[in-house]
C-alpha cells in the first residue's frame, strides 16, 4: 500500500510527532489552518469514517481520547475544532483517516 499516512506511522516518513502509542500517531500538520493544527491519525489503515465498524470502532475512540488529552496538554482552553473530512467531495485527500485538531484562533462555520 502507498499510503503516506502509513508510513508515517510506521516511521518511514519523518513527522514532527507530538504524541504516539501503540495505536495512534498525532503530528503537526505540514500546511497549517490554525496556529495549532495537529493531525491525529491510527497506525491501523482505515480508509475513511465510511469504513468504521465494530471491529475498528474501539481505535477511533482511542482517538478522541487522544484528543481530548492533547487540548489538555497544549492548554487550548479558548476552544478547538477537530475535523473529519470523508470522502472526495468532502476534501479528503489522503485515504487514511485522520482527524484535525486545530485551535489558537476562531473559526467560522462551515468554512474557514
């Protein structure tokens, strides 16, 4: 597979990482929307929320567990958005799940 998001997880591509375990990997995002914009990506390959299910649901929980630590750690106290692009239409362009963790300034809604 010739995922980049994979091998970022498995180490193969280097990333400015600010959290990792055993299932997850969170790293600053190369091309900022907010001050703080960190991707939180599983090691596991899942596609897209599209392809969340009972087998795989217990890591994207892991995942918001993840996030809700790192807000915590990064002091984002005013507020953050996490965003979950699914899908071409939608703006995923990266067939990896991955959710953004953004915060340090305000968003408007839907865009921007």
């Amino acid at each position: 597979m010739d995922c980049i998001f994979c091998k970022i997880a498995n180490g193969e591509i280097p990333a400015t990482k600010v959290y990792e375990d055993e299932t997850v990997v969170a790293f600053n995002d190369l091309e900022p929307q907010a001050p703080t914009h960190i991707l939180v990506i599983p090691k596991q390959h899942i596609t897209s929320a599209a392809d969340i299910s009972a087998e795989n649901s217990a890591v994207i929980a892991h995942i918001f567990e993840v996030i809700a630590q790192l807000s915590k750690e990064l002091d984002m106290k005013d507020g953050f958005r996490v965003v979950n692009n699914c899908g071409d239409s939608a703006g995923q362009t990266v067939k990896h799940i991955h959710f953004h963790l953004m915060s340090g300034r305000a968003f408007t809604w839907p865009a921007g």
